[in-house]
C-alpha cells in the first residue's frame, strides 16, 4: 500500500495524516523503525513486562502476552484511522523489536506533535535512543513538515531528557503535577524543538 501510494502521489503532496496511516521505514546505523504487526508481540511483552521500563511512563507494565497483543492491535487501529502512532524498533543486530517510538497529541492547526518513547533495559546506555529519535524529528520536519515537537518526561527520568538534549530539543519548563503515574501526581519536564532550531 505505501508503495501504491508513494507512485500515485509525491511525498511532498502527503499529508501528516497520510504518513500516520503509512508509516515509512525509517533506518539508522543500528535500527529499523517500522509498522507494528502482530507477530511483534513476544518481543514487545519481553520489555513491556519489565516494571523499570514502565517506571516512568503512563502505561503499567505488560501482565500477560494478551497485554501486548492489545497494545499492537491499538497501533493497527491508528495506522488504518490515520492517527498519530508508533513505530516498533527493532534491532538490525538481532532482528528483535527492542522498543517503540512514536506520535501523539497531533494539533493540526499549529502543525505540532509530541513524541515519546521506550527501549528494553539490556539496550539502555548504548545512544539507541537517540538514534531512534533523531531519525524521528527527521521524519517529522522533513516529511510531516511539522513547525514543533513536543517531549515532556518525568522529572525524576533524567536520562529521558538527556536523550531529548542530544537530539536538538530544548528545555523549556517544568509543567507541576500534570500526569497521573501510578496513582501519583507527576511533574514533567517540557522540551521543544522547532522548523527553524531542525533547520539550523
Ligand atoms: C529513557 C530511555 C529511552 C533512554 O534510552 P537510552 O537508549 O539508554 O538512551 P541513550 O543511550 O541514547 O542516552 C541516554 C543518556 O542519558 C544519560 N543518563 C543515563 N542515566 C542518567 C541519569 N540518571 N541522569 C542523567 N543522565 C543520565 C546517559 O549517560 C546518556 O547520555 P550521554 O550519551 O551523554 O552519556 C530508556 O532508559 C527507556 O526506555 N526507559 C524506559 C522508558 C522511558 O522512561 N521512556 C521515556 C519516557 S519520557
């Protein structure tokens, strides 16, 4: 289908919901970021189970395999609405899906998204993040053609915005008790990167 799409129209032409609904394989020395498909579920539920990874995100630690299954059925419903979504990561060394990164919170009207992202513990500290995103703001300045990506993380996952920090972004604040994560109120730190800050 993407390929159907990429012969009847030129990428300049798509629009960001367009990209949502066929999200490209992006690559990076080390990573595939790719759609979901289902057969993704045993390596989704090896990292997605493990409660430090899900430490300080908004979702709860995967129970059981059905979890995971139900999260990639999400990410199909996405693609096929066109709605923001993730890409899985996979790891060209293994072939295994290490972890997902994608979009939420799309605004048309100011041409801004925001990003997040997860990677399995035995991957952390070897710059993959970083990877993973800066191929994402890539995509998203360079295809979506957005003017902002947003980021927020919990003060207390400081690596999260290191991994912001090295890809351009810029912090902008500290936004007090905004997330609900597992039954406490969080402070998120916000970090922004514009058009013209990519361009530079
Ligand atoms: C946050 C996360 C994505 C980082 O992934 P990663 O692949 O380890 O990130 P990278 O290796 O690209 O970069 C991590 C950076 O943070 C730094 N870092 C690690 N722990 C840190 C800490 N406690 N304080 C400050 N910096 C820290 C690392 O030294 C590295 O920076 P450097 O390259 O300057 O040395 C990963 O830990 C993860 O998936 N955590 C669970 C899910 C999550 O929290 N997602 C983010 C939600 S906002």
């Amino acid at each position: 289908m993407q390929d159907l799409l990429r012969t009847l129209t030129a990428p300049d032409d798509l629009l960001p919901e367009d990209w949502f609904a066929h999200p490209p394989r992006l690559e990076t020395p080390r990573l595939i970021l790719r759609r979901a498909v289902m057969r993704d579920a045993q390596d989704v539920f090896a990292y997605a189970s493990d409660p430090e990874v899900a430490r300080y995100v908004l979702w709860e630690a995967h129970r059981t395999i059905g979890d995971s299954r139900h999260l990639l059925r999400c990410l199909l419903r996405e693609y096929r609405e066109g709605r923001p979504s993730n890409f899985v990561i996979e790891e060209k060394s293994s072939g295994h899906v290490i972890g997902t990164i994608g979009y939420m919170n799309w605004k048309p009207e100011n041409a801004s998204v925001e990003v997040g992202y997860s990677l399995a513990r035995d991957c952390w500290g070897r710059g993959l993040a970083t990877e993973a995103l800066g191929a994402v703001l890539r995509h998203s300045f360079e295809n979506l053609k957005v003017h902002r990506v947003e980021a927020l993380h919990d003060v207390r996952n400081p690596a999260s915005g290191r991994v912001m920090e090295k890809c351009g972004m810029k912090k902008e604040g500290v936004v007090r008790a905004c997330a609900r994560n597992k039954g406490e109120w969080v402070d998120a730190a916000l970090w922004a990167i514009l058009a013209e800050d990519w361009r530079e």
